[in-house]
C-alpha cells in the first residue's frame, strides 16, 4: 500500500480517527483485523462513547484513497464514499493500515440494479453456504459483489478477503426499492455514538447518512454538508422522510433529525444517548432552522 494508491476496508466496520493519538486504551476492540465494533460500544461508558477522537467510520468495501502509511501501521486516508466539505474528494482521517487492503479496479461493487446490499440490520460473511462464520456484524447498507449464481438461499460475494457466503434473506438488490425513514426506524434504541456509523453506535449524522446509503443514495457524512446537499422547503410543508436541521443563532447547522410528522422527527438524540422518534421537544423547536428533502 502507497500514497497515492486506492484501498479498500476489510473489515465489518472501520474506524476513522483524528489522528491515531487520539485512540485511547478502550478503544483497541475497535482496532486490528478482528475489529468487534458491539463490544467496543459495550464496554464503554456513555461519556466515553462521545470522544471526539471518531471521526466516522466506514463499512466492509468501501473505498478510500491513501494519503500517507506510517512506519507504526497506521494509514492517512480520505474517504471515497462519504462526501464532505473538509476536503473535496471525501472525509479525511486515519485507520490502521490491517484494516485495509489494497483495491483493484474491479473491487468495488459498481452500485447498479445487481449490486447485493445487506437489507438485514446487520450479517454475517460464512466460508461455505451455512458454513463457519468468516466476518461477523456486517452492517446494513453495505454493498457486495456477487460472484456467482445463488445456492440454497446464500450468494457467493466478494467481500474482504475473498470469496465468502451471505444469506440471501439478508441482502438485497440496490434496484428494489427502499424508503430511508423505514430503514432508520429499524435503528430505534441504537446507541448514541459520536462518529458511529453502525447499528451498534451511530450519530445523528450517521443515522441519516447510513439510511440513504442503504436506499443507494450518497449524502455527506455531516449535518451541515447534508443540508448544502439536499433542498430546502419551507416549514409546515415538510412530509415523513424529509429532514429537520437545526443551528444556534450565529451558528453552523449541529444536528439533524428524520421527519415523521408535523415537528415529530426521527434522531440520534446526544442528551438521550440513543436513537428515539419522539415529537420537537421546546429545546429543539429553538433551534429548528430549516427542512430539507433529499432529491435522488
């Protein structure tokens, strides 16, 4: 792997950090080629899960460009997948250089109507049809290659580190339909976590970017980057699946929420610590500053 070349993650889940100074000793479930993003969330505590050395994190197969490889296995890398206005080829950050591998021009599944998309809140990659688990807690919204014809009801995908196995009744096609606010509702309970990008922990950013993703729509990865992203309309005509962004006065836009009816939305709540649907509470009414609806 070299500056200047493409990688792609291979694991579950990926942690981009921002800088690797910033990870701290209960963050190592977090790290290596075994990376168990449930257990990392579990083991930490609520103050702990809003550190702000996360930046995002990215999922099984998606592509990065390297920047800078560290003698100490650690990786510069901007992210191909999650637009943003930090740098203009995607979001920057760093990830250890194991839980990456080098791409190839074919690697990256190319996102239309036969791309696999895991549908299931989260999978797990076997080595055979019904085989021993390979890559556990595949999370939805994370695109497969398939490799093949089905077998018994599971796909053959390229993922990682080859050709492995997912249940059929677990993926999807990026050509069927899907609504982003049902897709959000399955995430209700999941943890707040600053950065997070999974359905083990997730931020209100996070929550909208992961939903579109999964329905094959990009958005930026931050509030404020999705409301330049997306058009406004005016309040009181907003409808279920459009988004509310919120700014104090003076203020960059800091939080947003998935619409379900007049002044109720959907959200990854950082007081709550938890996704929720629950209608404007007073605090929020007082910095709702726009609706936003996602055109594509």
């Amino acid at each position: 792997m070299r500056a200047g070349s493409d990688a792609m993650v291979r694991v579950a889940v990926a942690t981009l950090w921002s800088t690797p100074d910033a990870v701290r000793p209960i963050d190592s479930r977090a790290l290596g080629r075994t990376a168990d993003i449930p257990s990392w969330v579990a083991s930490m505590s609520a103050e702990q899960q809003i550190g702000d050395g996360v930046l995002s994190q990215l999922l099984l197969g998606e592509r990065v460009r390297v920047d800078e490889v560290r003698d100490d296995g650690w990786v510069r890398v901007v992210a191909l997948q999650q637009p943003g206005a930090r740098d203009r080829r995607g979001y920057p950050g760093w990830i250890p250089a194991e839980q990456l591998s080098q791409a190839g021009s074919g690697d990256t599944p190319a996102g239309d109507d036969t791309t696999l998309v895991v549908d299931a809140t989260s999978t797990d990659l076997r080595a055979t049809p019904g085989g021993p688990v390979v890559l556990a807690n595949v999370m939805i919204g994370t695109r497969l290659m398939p490799l093949g014809e089905l077998v018994d009801g599971w796909w053959p995908v390229g993922a990682g580190d080859g050709l492995m196995w997912v249940a059929a009744a677990d993926v999807t096609t990026l050509g069927q339909p899907a609504a982003a606010l049902e897709v959000a509702s399955r995430l209700r309970g999941v943890p707040y976590v600053w950065g997070g990008l999974s359905a083990y922990g997730i931020d209100c950013s996070g929550l909208v970017h992961l939903s579109w993703r999964r329905c094959g729509v990009v958005l930026p990865r931050d509030a404020a980057d999705q409301a330049d992203a997306t058009r406004s309309v005016p309040l009181g005509s907003e409808r279920p699946g459009d988004l509310y962004f919120f700014a104090r006065p003076g203020r960059r836009i800091h939080h947003v929420g998935i619409v379900t009816g007049s002044r109720r939305m959907l959200h990854a709540c950082y007081t709550q610590r938890r996704v929720v649907e629950e209608p404007l509470p007073e605090a929020r009414e007082a910095t709702l500053v726009a609706a936003h609806r996602v055109v594509g």
